[in-house]
C-alpha cells in the first residue's frame, strides 16, 4: 500500500463517518422533536427547527 492508498482511505473513511453523523443529526431534528413535546405543534417550532438547520448551515461553511 503507498502513501496515496494510504491517505486516500483515511478520507474516504472521514468522509463516510462525517455522513453517517450528518444522517443522524437529521432525524434527530426531524424525529427526536416529537419525542421530547407532546404537546400540540406551533409556528415556533418551525421557526425553532429552521434555526437549527441555518445554524449547522454556518458550521458546515466554516470547514
């Protein structure tokens, strides 16, 4: 194995658990509201929910 397979593989595996993680923050949001409130839905949850997404937006443009 050369260097190039070597480090070539070390990304794909970052890249593959970065989207694994990415994945799972994603239904957390979608799913794991619904687990936390039982309560009935409002327009600040959408508004609570749209933040999250802008605030991982920010850190996604940050790397």
């Amino acid at each position: 194995m050369t260097v190039e397979e070597y480090f070539s593989t070390i990304i794909w595996i970052l890249m593959g658990l970065t989207f694994i993680a990415i994945s799972l923050i994603f239904l957390y949001m979608i799913y794991g509201e619904k687990e936390e409130t039982s309560q009935t839905e409002s327009p600040a949850k959408a508004v609570n929910v749209s933040s999250r997404l802008f605030q991982i937006a920010t850190l996604i443009k940050r790397f």
